[in-house]
C-alpha cells in the first residue's frame, strides 16, 4: 500500500471517529493535536483501524506510539 492511500485511509477514519473533517493526518499529529483525543477516543480510533486494516495491536504496540507516523510505520510493519 502506498503511503498516500495509507493516509487516506487513516484521514477517513480520524474523520469518522472524531466527527470531525477539518482533521487534516499527518506523521506528526499527535492527540495534543486534537481536542476531542481523549483516552476513550484514542481506544475507538485503534478498534477503527484494526477493522479498517484486518490487525490486532496489542497494548504495548500501542502503549509506545508517539505520533501518527509512527501508528502508520506499525500498521506497514503487519500488512508486510
């Protein structure tokens, strides 16, 4: 998957999850970034992108993301 239809994909799902379409995804978005990212939001955004992408993130995976490029890096690592 090319790394612009991972993004589109990911920028769809911030969309949804957060109700919001001004989110624009990039690697450096983090929650400080966005209001609503609280720690309820974050665990239905991780369930979305599990469904979306076929995975399963185990808690330590998630637990060391820093920002999104780092949650993008992880779900290239599984699909490979």
């Amino acid at each position: 998957m090319s790394t612009d239809a991972l993004y589109a994909k990911l920028t769809a799902i911030f969309h949804d999850v957060f109700d919001d379409e001004s989110i624009v995804v990039t690697p450096e978005l983090t929650a400080d970034d966005v209001d609503e990212w609280d720690s309820l939001s974050h665990i239905r955004l991780v369930l979305a992108i599990e469904k979306k992408f076929g995975l399963k993130f185990s808690a330590a995976e998630v637990g060391r993301l820093k920002n999104v490029g780092e949650f993008a890096s992880l779900i290239v690592t599984k699909t490979a």
